[in-house]
C-alpha cells in the first residue's frame, strides 16, 4: 500500500520504491521593502550609507571621502561633521570596508553603517558587483538588529530596477548563516527586515524587481543549505526525498528512480559509484512544464556526490570534510528548478540529479573495472576518485535522449578547475556559442566563469586499451585535467544539443571568512547564473 503523507502533503512519484518526505526548513529571508522618505528621519535600527574615496592618491592626508547617493540628508543631520567622524574611525572608503558609528539621536536611526564602494565612479553608480558585495558586507556587520534601511546610491532612470534588485539581493545573501547544529542558538538573530531608499516607492517597475529577487535569493539560500547540511544527514536517499518533497509542495513533477530502477534502466555509472555504499543511489528527475507552447526545451543536469571519499582511490584525509560540498551542482539544480516553478518562464525545463555516495568498501568499484554506461559505451575505470564525471554521464545520457534544444551541466567537477582559474572563476566548457553566454550571464550576476577548450590532443589521451573510452588520462593525470572531464562529458552529449559544462569545483564551496554577500560554506554558485540564462532563453535571446 503506498504511503500517504499528511494533509496537505503532494505525492512524489517514485520508480522502485515508496519516498518518504522530510521537511527541512530553508534559511528564512528578511522582509524586503521601499521607502522614499528621508532616510535621516526612518525608524529602523541602522542606516548603510556608501563611502566613495574622492582622491586617486592613497597616500593622501587627509583622505577625502564622500557619501553618496541616498546618505546626502543623514550627513546634513550631522552638521557636516559625518565624514570627520568616519575619517576618524579609519574610514578609507576601500571596497567593501565596514565602519559603524552610534549616532546619538542625531538622526532617528541609532546606528548609521559605512561601507566603502571603492573610488568616485565616473558614471553615475558603482558597478553592480561593488554594490552587492557592499550591501552584503554591511548587512552581515549589523546581525542581532532587527530592521536596517539602505541608504544607497540609486539613479533615477530605467536602471532604477536593475540596482534596486542589485542591492536587495547583497542585502538577502549577505545577511546568511547556517547554524542549525548549534545547540545554543546565537544571541545575534537575522535582520528581520530591509527596506531600500528610492525616489519614488510606488513605481511599479521598481516594486515588480522587488517581489522577483526573494525567488532568486530564495534559491541561492536553499542551495547553500543544502551544501553546508552534515553529510551523515543527507545522503542520496535523504537529498532525493528532500528535492523531491521541495518540487512537489512548489508545483513541479518529481520522479525518483532508486537503486532497483537505476539497474533495470542501465544506469551503470551512477550504480557503480553508489555501490560502495550502504545508502544507494538514486537518479532524482525534476519537469516543469509552462502554460502555452514552450520557445525551447532545457535540461539542466547536476553532479550530487553527496560525500566524496575517493573511494578506493581514496583522498588524503586533510580537508576532506569539505567533500560534503561534492554535491554543490545538484543543490545547485534543484534550487533553480524551486525558483523555475514560481518565475514560469516559456520554457520546457527538465532538472537531472544523479545522487551517490563515493565510499571505500568490500563492494566499492575498483580501477581497472570497464562499466557499461546508460547509453551503453563501454568505461575503463583507472581512479575511483573521478567518479563526478561517471554519474554526470548517465544523467547527460538520459537527458539528451528528450532531444532538449539546451543542456547546461554544473558540477564540482575537478582540482583542475582551481588550479587553472582560482576559487572564483567557474570554467565552461562545450558549444561555443553557449559557452560564451554562459560567460556573459556570470558577470552579469557577480558569478564569474571563463570557456575553456575542448583539445583533440587530449581526447587522445582517453583512449582505451580495453574499452571504449577511459574517463581519466593516467599518463597526464595532473595535466588537463579540467579539460578531460570535459571532454569526457561531450562523448555523452548528442547532436545537435547545444550544451555547457560549468566546472564550480573552486567557486561553489567558500572555505574563508566571509566577504562581501559570501558567506563561509556553500555559496550557490551558479544558481543565479543559471536564472539569468533560463531568463534569455524564455526571452527569445538564443545562443
């Protein structure tokens, strides 16, 4: 007899056996808000400000600083005596600088919040990211107060959207934190509420942004949570039932195909990393279906490594705590699929999360093991701890067979990517021109990524003495090795799919202290990129 939930509850649809939901409460967002009255006169807890240095010489003494944008009426209220005090407290207006100063009933607020936006821009704002990362820094320095008005520099023009969206995405991202294993509660609760300075409150175009970014932070917020859950509570049943229970409560189809269904449907990849150990696999399919005809169809397929020991080949022991994280593409997939249902854009969009736990045991895949794969190539397996791009494959496999016009894959894929552009910069690989929108999305929304090639010398290097392809170069192993999970990975992309993979093995896990909207642990990456992209797509902007 299938089991029932409680009221309320939506079913999940699920191939072998019977999921049982589990709620797992997201981070709760502030309240956002307009307000176009005079900032000096809000009643809030703390004000943010921003701080423009005004001299090119950083030498120069005394630093000539400026408030700008919305912060004009509050530096009146102080009798031009504002920028002597901030000065004072070392204020320098570098990017990202916090200062706080009590203000003393000298504006309504009691606390007024500095953050440095770097040099006097020559145009009219600073650059998107300086904002986010700034509004970001100040809302995570005010934790424990309970209502904070921003202050900031806005235009009033038809950029006025775009900016306020900027700021209130800092604001929602910056002011994050995953604490839920903390036996004693932090004394420091969230900013309950955020209200933006504008000109005018009630435009409509400003208010519409407004309401659309809680979807996009909501979705980076639940995909970082995700990451930073302790491993032991969330491996591939329990992230299977968690996603699932998400999308069916959010209005999106959830079918689940367990360890069973996985071999009957040949998915010999994703069973062969899952099968050391104890919890199986599970391959996690995720449909959103728009009212009318759709302009395209879109695949968006995850790697979900819920916990990554090497396997046989296994990792030294320093770090690996931070393999939790080797699910980060399908938290990050999953998310997006979450906002997809509530933005409903033209588009017929398909999520793929391939879920497996990578662990050493008497029944653990082995190098040297050929695999047979869901589109039946044949794998030589040389390092089990290149076991991303053998579940990514299957899922890749079965995508494409749906014939998607677009196939955008994210995963924590290899070192490779952080050794060649850093812990920040996402690499892309695959269609050229996809490739190249995937770029342009990423600095759009602070996500940096950069195409890299697909070379035919290292295709060579995969060949296989015994199989059809080997899915590492042991010759070259620490050579390339980006560029081999790539081209890995197209062997299993079909004609004429356009499709890129976004290597996130550096920019999903932040392990430093915070900075800007980034916080320690999970960051999201690239949930926005992939809203952004899903958003020109359904707009017709076609790679």
């Amino acid at each position: 007899m299938p089991w029932v939930g409680p009221p309320g509850w939506r079913s999940v649809t699920t191939i072998g056996a019977v999921t049982l939901p589990r709620p797992t409460p997201p981070y709760p967002l502030p309240r956002l808000s307009l307000f176009d009255t005079d900032p000096a006169e809000y009643a809030v807890d703390a004000v943010v400000i921003g701080l423009h240095r005004r001299d090119d010489d950083p030498a120069a003494d005394p630093i000539d600083l400026l408030v700008s944008g919305g912060g004009e009426s509050i530096v009146a209220a102080f009798d031009g005596q504002l920028v002597t005090a901030l000065r004072t407290l070392g204020a320098t207006g570098k990017a990202g600088e916090v200062i706080k100063l009590a203000t003393l009933g000298t504006i309504t607020a009691p606390l007024v919040v500095a953050v440095g936006l770097g040099p006097e821009p020559a145009g009219a704002l600073p650059p998107p990211e300086v904002l986010r990362r700034g509004v970001g820094a100040a809302l995570r320095s005010v934790a424990g107060h309970r209502s904070v008005a921003l202050a900031m520099p806005v235009s009033d023009d038809d950029t006025l959207p775009a900016t306020v969206r900027t700021l209130a995405e800092g604001a929602l991202l910056g002011g994050y934190r995953f604490d839920r294993y903390r036996t004693t509660p932090s004394r420091q609760r969230p900013v309950g509420s955020v209200a933006i300075h504008v000109p005018d409150a009630r435009d409509r175009a400003v208010r519409a942004a407004l309401k659309q970014t809680p979807v996009t932070a909501g979705a980076v917020v639940r995909a970082r949570d995700w990451v930073n859950t302790a491993p032991n509570e969330l491996r591939p049943p329990d992230f299977a039932d968690q996603v699932a229970q998400a999308a069916t409560e959010a209005g999106l189809t959830a079918t689940v195909l367990d360890e069973k269904a996985l071999r009957k449907g040949g998915y010999g990849g994703i069973l062969a990393v899952g099968q050391g150990s104890q919890a199986p696999p599970r391959l996690v399919r995720l449909d959103y279906v728009p009212k009318g005809t759709p302009r395209a169809k879109v695949a968006l397929v995850g790697k979900g490594i819920t916990f990554d020991t090497g396997g046989v080949s296994i990792k030294p022991a320093q770090g690996m705590w931070e393999m939790k994280s080797d699910m980060a593409g399908a938290a990050a997939v999953a998310a997006t699929m979450l906002a997809v249902a509530e933005h409903a854009p033209q588009l017929a969009v398909t999520g793929w999360l391939p879920l497996a736990e990578n662990m050493p045991s008497g029944s653990a895949y082995r190098p040297g093991d050929v695999l047979t794969m869901y589109n039946s190539t044949k794998v030589e397996v040389l390092n089990t701890d290149a076991e991303g791009r053998l579940i990514l494959a299957d899922a890749i496999a079965r995508a494409c067979e749906e014939e998607p016009d677009y196939l955008l894959e994210t995963s924590t894929l290899t070192g490779g990517q952080i050794i060649s552009l850093g812990r920040r910069v996402a690499g892309v690989m695959g269609s050229t021109e996809l490739c190249e929108q995937v770029r342009r999305a990423g600095e759009a929304v602070g996500e940096p990524a950069w195409p890299m090639p697909l070379p035919d010398d290292v295709r060579q290097g995969l060949e296989s003495a015994v199989a059809d392809i080997s899915h590492v170069n042991t010759g070259l192993e620490r050579v390339g090795t980006m560029l081999q999970g790539g081209i890995f990975l197209s062997e299993f992309v079909t004609d004429p799919v356009q499709w890129a993979h976004i290597d996130i093995a550096g920019p999903a896990y932040h392990a430093g202290e915070a900075y800007g909207y980034i916080t320690t642990g999970g960051t999201g990456v690239p949930v926005r990129t992939l809203l952004h992209l899903l958003d020109e797509l359904a707009s017709g902007d076609q790679a």
